[in-house]
C-alpha cells in the first residue's frame, strides 16, 4: 500500500522574501488522521496551505484538507483529458506498480493556468501509445520505492488566477512511503532524511 501526504503552500509576490521561503522550506510533513485509513492501492492526505491574511510571518495554515482513497485506476499516465488528469489523479505525479515497489514519476500537467512549462527528459517520448509521445515536456521517474521506503518530491509552480489574472505562486511536497496498512501512523511523514528525494524547482519571477 502507497501513503501520500500531499502539501500545497500558496502565496503572493510579497511573500517571496528569504525569511518566507525558509518557512516554506522547513514545513516538510504534517500528522494524518489514523481514522481516515481504509485498505485500498494509494492513500492520500491533500492538504492547501496559505500564509494569515494579517502578513504574520509564521507557519502556513490549512485552509482545505482532503483524504482520498484510490484504487488501482491510479496507476496510469492518465488521459488526453488533462483537465481529467489534473482533477482526478493526483498533481504532476504519476504512479506504476510494479510489483512490490512503485514507480513514482513526475509530469508536466500541461494546463493552462500554469504555465510554467518544464522542459527535459521524457521517458515516452517514442512510445506511440502514451499521451507524452513525441511531446517536449518532462515525464521522468522520481524514484522507485521499495517496500518500507519513504520518498519525497518537492517542486514549484507559478499560477495564474483565470478571473484576475493575477499571478500566485505554489510550493509543493510530496511525502511518500510505501508500506502495510497497519504501518500507518500520526507522524508517519515526520522524516527529515527520506530514502530518495527529487527536486523540480523553477527559478520564479
């Protein structure tokens, strides 16, 4: 069984200074609700953060907690659809089970409010059958984890709000072990040093 812990932190142009970031760089894990955890293929814990309205500098608080439970429909690169992809997979990562360790790869969505494309490696690039054939965008394995492994992906975004057009930007974690359902528990994330982590991080203006 795959636990994910997914992180989002967004924020505003102001709230790009040094001492923001090393908040942002600090916030790696937060506990998980043990009632929450059913048997499936891939737990999930989706967490949005944001900084207080009143310009406080101090850790981003939860404004929208999700747990999502996915079955084996989650091991794939997903669809032409990518509104599909974006909404109903989970953001820029897609997962492959092969057999006792899971393949964890990261993805350019492709989606119109970000458009911070990535460009580099993409592993289907000559395989006719994938939505990322003959396609300039990145689509490359994280890692793979083995069982009782931990991996974590950090990345970055700018966005772009479709009502204001105003920019705002995301800083993003992904906490992810691969481990037996009664494994779970409240601080299983809180692990400084995980087996394997990979870093997508743009330089951001």
């Amino acid at each position: 069984m795959l636990f994910i812990q997914s992180l989002n932190t967004y924020y505003h142009k102001q709230e790009r200074s040094a001492e923001y970031a090393r908040l942002r760089n600090d916030d790696m894990f937060r506990k998980i609700d043990l009632n929450q955890i059913k048997e499936c293929e891939v737990f999930a814990h989706l967490l949005s953060l944001r900084y207080g309205e009143d310009g406080k500098v101090s850790l981003a608080q939860t404004y929208i907690e999700k747990y999502r439970l996915y079955g084996k429909e989650i091991f794939t690169e997903g669809t032409m659809d990518r509104y599909h992809n974006f909404n109903d997979l989970l953001q820029f990562i897609r997962i492959f089970k092969e057999k006792e360790k899971y393949r964890i790869m990261f993805c350019d969505e492709n989606v119109e409010w970000c458009p911070t494309k990535r460009r580099g490696h993409n592993e289907a690039y000559r395989d006719a059958d994938s939505i990322f054939y003959h396609k300039d965008s990145l689509n490359e394995t994280a890692f793979l984890l083995g069982k009782n492994q931990y991996g974590r992906i950090i990345y970055n975004n700018r966005y772009i709000d479709p009502d204001s057009q105003n920019w705002y930007y995301g800083w993003h974690v992904y906490n992810i072990i691969n481990c037996d359902m009664t494994d779970g528990k409240e601080k299983m994330f809180f692990e400084k040093n995980p087996d394997h982590e990979y870093k997508q991080l743009l330089d951001l203006r």
